[in-house]
C-alpha cells in the first residue's frame, strides 16, 4: 500500500496500522484520533467533511473523550472506517489528501490522553519464565511454580482509578514493609520500585453477568491492545501478599501506550504459542495461531544521562496462556465485561537472561547490578529515572507499531 502521505519505513504508524487515541489539539477538548506516520488524523473533523459517508456513524461519537461509544458501535463500523481511511489514504487528490491542512494534526504538537474510560482491570499472570523465576526467589527451585499455573491463566482483580497514560510522572509511594524478619514492619517510601512489562487487551465488546465467552469466540470480544507498565513496590507486595494477594505494592499506579493497535492490523503477524503440557482442560483449548510476535523492550533514561540503556528484550508470543484463554477463564463463571475494561498480560519475560521484563529477574532480586550508559547501576528503577516500553511487529516490509510507553518516576511526594 501506497500512499501520498510520506510514512517513514520505520514508522510504527503504518498505513498497516492505524491505531485509536485520544488527543487534544490547541486547547480544545480531547476526541478520538487515528495515528499515521507524523500526524493524527482528526476524527471529528473527518467525519464532518464526509469522509465516512455510508457508514453508520452517529456524530456524537467523535465528540467524545473517550473511544468507548466508538469501541461500541462494533467491528463492521471498525472494519469499515480503517478501510475507508486505507482509500483515502492512497488516492491522490482523496477528501483526506485535500483537506489535509484541517484533518491531519502534528502528533508532536497534540497532547495524549488515555484513550479508553476504564471501568475494571485484571492483572493474569501468564509467562511461564516470569511465574518460574519469581517463584525461586520466594520459594526455592522445587516449588517455584504453584500446581494450579499449569491448569488456569492466573490472575488478580487490579485497580483501574490508578491507570494513567504515557508521558504523566508517577510518585515513589508510601507504604509498609518489614525489610528485617527479627523486627517489625516499617513504614516509609518504597525501597524497590520496578516495572513490569505486559500487553493488555482492550474490551470491545460486552456480556451479560452470568454469560460465559467460549474460548473459541474470545477474540471478537477484543478491541485492541496497547503496551502496559505494571509499576510495583516489590518490598511492600512482599510483606502485604499473604494471603490475599497483590494490594497497595500494585495500585499506586499502572502506565498505558497511548494508541490501541487493533486485532484487524495485528493479524500478518499472527503465530503460535508455547506448546502446553499438560494439555489445558477443554474450556481453555485452543487451536492454531492465537498469539502475535510482537518485539517488546524496555529502557531506562537516567537523569542527565545522554542515552537511554536498552535492559529488557522480550516478545509478547512468549506467554503461555493466550488472550482467548485469559478471557474464556475470566468469564466461564458468569463473570461480565464491559467496554474499556483492561485485561493486562502479567510480566513478560522470556528464556535468556536479557528477555527478563522486571528489574527484579534482570537483576535478579538485587544480586546482579545492571550497568547504565551513563557508568550509574542498578537493581530497581531510582528517582528521576525514566523507564520507556516499546512494542512493534515487522514482516515482508510491514511494520505495526505501538509507539512508546514513557513515564518518569518522581520521589515521594
Ligand atoms: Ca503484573
């Protein structure tokens, strides 16, 4: 595909693409937007030139601050705005080529903001190398996995009120530990902030409580997917999580991309997932292809520093349990979901020691410093430290990209 717009071969915002956002442009009031190479194309106003005429678009839709009424309209209206938008974006002389001045905003001078309104979040917790090296550390080498891993996608109810969107700093925060076991638990800033690298799912479509979504069907019910920082306190989560599981070590706050790449632009790239033994129970089997080869990596800019120190390459097809699988467990018991709702990936990290997507694996629960550009160390992310996630596919000369994941951690305030 060709098109009269010049996209760098690089770009994450293909033609391939087309990612949803939201963006505020000169002090008007936020509205939904699709990414393409530099520039943002402005829904509204596309719309109102016509752009999409003979689909059924209400008008109120792109008004809105939120792309959840516009996740609602479902995946005929989807398909046929990104094809349209493929059109316009190829034929010279096209409504979109002629009123580019008006319909195409620099990305650089618009403001981001979090694309979806986020009613609930679940945190699965689904690689294999992630729950196996996390549970060495707490366990021993002969325990590390619990034997219920193999048989569900296990996960936790997160906090959605805290999920906020590249670019917005996040605080160190308060909270209780107990760093010496002979003495009693402490209270102060947390000792060892980390990232998590994950995908989350977007929701794109609702069930009714009580309605369960066969796995094989699981897929319709996703909008997108974005790149996801799950920040922890790990010294707090260590001391909170018996027995009732992750609390105030997670939901101080959590990062999003801010473009939801759909399904539809992420499908050249489809592939298979780890093979699984033993065999999951029928309600969670799945057939064929039903992961993505996603690259995914983690950097971390120190601040002053002149470069960023690449720590972390990961790929999103590592995880054991696939979205389908997370989402037919989440709903076999009559669990209901609702549009925007995020269903993150858990960490994920692969099989070498640089595919690790925490600090606590890369440095190995502080025993193996990582050196920084900048001749600095480190074990966890420190104060003023900005921790940048990035995901992109890339095939045949197509790539699909999620753009970057950036937030600076602050001290505690
Ligand atoms: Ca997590």
């Amino acid at each position: 595909m060709q098109s009269w717009l010049e996209i760098r071969q690089d770009c994450d915002f293909s033609i391939h693409n087309l990612p949803y956002g939201i963006f505020s442009y000169r002090g008007k009031k936020p509205r939904p937007g699709i990414a393409i190479g530099e520039f943002i194309i402005d829904l509204k106003q596309a719309h109102k030139k016509g752009l999409f005429e003979g689909i059924k678009i209400p008008d109120k839709v792109f008004k809105k601050t939120s792309l959840n009424s516009y996740i609602a309209l479902g995946q005929k209206v989807h398909r046929a705005v990104r094809q349209r938008l493929q059109e316009q974006l190829q034929t010279d002389n096209s409504l979109l080529a002629r009123h580019r001045d008006k319909l195409l905003i620099p990305i650089e001078e618009a403001t981001l903001h979090l694309p979806v309104q986020i009613g609930d979040y679940t945190d699965f917790y689904s690689s294999l190398e992630h729950a196996t090296n996390v549970g060495k550390m707490i366990r021993g080498q002969d325990n590390a996995l619990m034997p219920n891993w193999k048989y569900l996608p296990v996960a936790y109810h997160g906090r959605a009120s805290s999920i906020v969107v590249s670019g917005v700093p996040i605080r160190r925060p308060m909270g209780q530990s107990r760093p010496n076991d002979q003495e009693p638990p402490i209270f102060g800033p947390s000792r060892f902030v980390d990232f998590e690298l994950e995908v989350a799912f977007v929701i794109g479509r609702p069930t009714q409580l009580g309605e369960q979504v066969p796995v094989t069907k699981a897929e319709e019910y996703i909008f997108g997917l974005l790149l996801f920082n799950d920040w922890s306190a790990r010294d707090l989560q260590k001391w909170e999580y018996v027995p009732l599981g992750p609390f105030a070590g997670k939901n101080f706050a959590s990062s999003v991309s801010p473009w939801i790449v759909t399904l539809e632009a992420l499908e050249p790239f489809r592939t298979v997932g780890p093979i699984q033994d033993p065999p999951p129970l029928p309600y969670l089997q799945t057939q064929g292809k039903r992961t993505f080869d996603l690259h995914l990596e983690v950097s971390i800019l120190p601040k002053g520093a002149a470069e960023e120190t690449v720590v972390c390459r990961s790929n999103f097809k590592y995880l054991y349990w696939n979205m389908a699988q997370q989402l037919a467990h989440h709903t076999a018991n009559g669990c209901n979901i609702r549009i925007g709702d995020l269903m993150a990936s858990g960490t994920i990290s692969g099989p070498t020691p640089d595919s690790l997507g925490s600090m606590l694996e890369l440095a190995w629960n502080g025993t193996k410093p990582l050196p920084m550009s900048d001749g600095t160390t480190r074990i966890a992310v420190n104060d003023y430290d900005t921790v940048i996630m990035r995901g992109y596919c890339q095939k045949d000369g197509i790539r699909v990209g999620f753009g970057e994941l950036e937030t600076l951690l602050l001290p505690t305030g």
